[in-house]
C-alpha cells in the first residue's frame, strides 16, 4: 500500500513541475502581433532584415503552436494516466479491504467456536459439580438421618408420622367424595397426632393440626391451642443447634404468620389475634414478600375495626400500614375483608384518612402556586 501512494505522490509533484500550455487568447494574442508586425515591416521597410525578422516570427508563433499542441497532449495523457492510477488504487485498497474483513470474519468464528467450545466444556463441569454436590447433600442428610435415629429413635418415627400425614393431605386433590375427603383429613389428623406424642416440639405437625383441625371444626378451640404450641415450639427451635431443624423452624413460622391472622380473624376470634398473635405475626411477617405482608398488616387493622378496639390504636395501625403500603393499596386490602366496611371505625378511618389526603393535596398546590407567583 505504501509503494502505490509514494507512486502517486511522485506523479502529482511531475505534473505540478511541467510548464501549463498557451490559452486560445494567448495563442490568439500571438497571431495579432504576427500580422501587425509583418504589416508594419512591409510598409516601412523592404530590407533583407524585415523579410528575415518577419520569417523568424512566423517560425517562433509555429513552433509556439506546436509547443502548446504537445503539451495539451502532455497534458491529457497525463490526466489519464493520474485517473488510471486512482481507478488503480481505489480498486487496490478495495480488495485489500474486503480481504481484511474476510480475515476478521474468519478469526471472529474461530474465537466464537472456540468460546462456544469452552462454554460447553464449563457446562459439563458444572453439570458434574452440581451432581457432586446433590451426591453430598444426599449422603449429609442419611448421614444425619442415621444419627438423629441412633441419638432419638422417636423423633425420627415422629418424622415419618408427619411425612405420611403430608402425603394425606396432598391425596385431597384427587378425591371428590366428600366422606372419602373427610375420613382422609381425619387419618392424616391421627398421623400428625401421633408425631407430636412422639416428639412434642414437631412444630410441622403441631401446625398441621391447628390447620386440619379448624376444617373440621372451627368453633372449637382445640385448633387454636395446636396453633399456641406451634407458636411456642417453633420459636424454642429457633435456637437449635441443628441448622437442619433451626431451618424447619424458620419456614413454619413463617407459615404460621400467615394463617394465624387468616384463621383467627376469618372465625371470629378477633381477641386472641389481637392480643396474643398480631405483634408475633406482623413481625415475623417482614421476612414475607409485599403482597403477604400487606395481607397480615391489613387484618391486623380487620380484627381491631371488629372487635371494637379503642378508635387511636386503629388509627395508629393504619397510618403505619399507609406510611409503608400507601392508602389505596390498604383501604383496598380492608374492602375486600368480610364485614368491614359496614363497621363505624371504618368509615370513620376511611374519611379521615381521605380528607387527610385532600388537605395535603391543597397545601401541596398552594405551595407551588406561590412559588410560581
């Protein structure tokens, strides 16, 4: 490349040096002083030196003609050759061009087949260390599985009772009779029991009970004293040295922040939430996602408006819903609970709470206003 643009530079400096040919007014110019010279000589003199004087000219404006005449020629084979050269030289670097881009190209799909190649291979081996891993986690827990039998033979039955009481439980789906459903639950209740005589911190089975049993029967509180030990044990397990059951722990009580609210408060018994679960809940709840801790916060507020709970401690509970939620998302959760919206305190809440709004909502306008102004 760098011989061809030295090759160009040469010609262009050639043609910049080479004398420029006559114009057709000099040439023209050239002609007019010929005949006015050959004029004036033969009018004044008929001397040897005239005739001579007026040949020399003649014989200069020719060869001057046939100076410019070459080097129009010059001129445009010069020009030709200059386009030729270009032509030449676009077409060069062109082809160049395209060659290296075909090199590139190449050299990207062999990076990307050698990257694809890799990323596979890296598959494999992670394909392999996770199935390592699953083999480990397999042995740790028959391992653990071993020991817990050998240290404590009834917890481990307790185990079972409660696994076999699951698999109950997950049978109602496809059962349809509604005797065959309830001798079902009623077998899987005896199987909770049954784990919870064996190891009484089973907390699974202690919730298990409270939920099967409320099914049955929700007015009797035999289910309300299985979701009290559930409470209890789960938080005593919390404290386990065992990461296996301080985990067992964690996950049923946050199953139990969730129906604790939901049971209480949809039966009736907005005293006990109130007084013995709600702080519980609403505080374990903040492990929950938004939607379900929205879903505690609210019948938090239900079961106060139901059980005609001093109006400042109703409000206070809202306000702190409203602060985290936003008023509309709460007032919607607490439309859609049964019996609330005919309940004096909330129609009391809900107006305040909206000319609250409308008032901070004015005072917000004024203030730009008067900014603007």
């Amino acid at each position: 490349m760098s011989s061809l643009l030295h090759r160009s530079d040469a010609i262009s400096m050639y043609a910049m040096l080479d004398p420029a040919p006559a114009s057709p007014e000099q040439i023209e110019r050239l002609a007019q002083i010929e005949a006015s010279s050959s004029t004036y000589l033969r009018t004044t003199s008929d001397s040897e030196f005239a005739q001579e004087l007026i040949a020399t000219q003649r014989d200069s404006n020719r060869l001057a003609r046939e100076n410019n005449t070459l080097l129009r020629k010059q001129t445009h084979a010069l020009r030709q050759g200059l386009d030729n050269l270009e032509s030449n030289l676009i077409n060069t670097i062109t082809a160049e061009s395209y060659e290296i881009r075909r090199r590139l190209d190449q050299s990207l799909e062999l990076q990307i087949a050698h990257h694809s190649e890799i990323t596979s291979q890296l598959d494999e081996v992670n394909s392999g260390i996770r199935l390592l891993v699953s083999i480990a986690k397999d042995q740790r827990r028959e391992q653990r599985r071993s020991n817990l039998l050998i240290r404590n033979p009834d917890q481990t039955k307790a185990g079972e009772c409660f696994a076999k009481g699951k698999k109950r439980i997950m049978s109602l789906g496809l059962i349809s009779d509604t005797t065959s459903r309830h001798n079902e639950i009623s077998a899987a209740i005896q199987e909770f029991k049954q784990a919870v005589a064996l190891d009484p911190f089973n907390e699974q089975s202690l919730l298990q009970l409270s939920i099967w049993c409320r099914h049955i029967d929700d007015r009797s509180e035999e289910w309300i004293h299985y979701l009290r030990e559930t409470k209890i044990r789960a938080t005593v397990e919390l404290k386990n040295s065992d990461s296996e059951q301080k985990r067992i722990a964690e996950s049923t009580l946050n199953t139990l922040c969730f129906c604790a609210p939901t049971s209480l408060v949809d039966s009736g018994f907005f005293s006990i939430y109130i007084n013995e679960f709600q702080d519980f809940c609403e505080e374990q709840s903040n492990s929950l996602s938004k939607a379900a801790r929205l879903h505690v916060v609210a019948l938090g507020i239900a079961a106060n408006i139901l059980n005609n709970t001093e109006y400042q401690r109703t409000h206070d509970l809202a306000q702190a819903a409203i602060s985290t939620f936003g008023a509309e998302v709460v007032f919607d959760k607490l439309l859609s609970i049964r019996s609330v919206t005919q309940h004096k305190s909330f129609i009391r809440l809900y107006t305040e709470t909206t000319s609250d709004i409308k008032k901070a909502l004015i005072a917000a306008i004024d203030k730009i206003e008067s900014r603007v102004a």
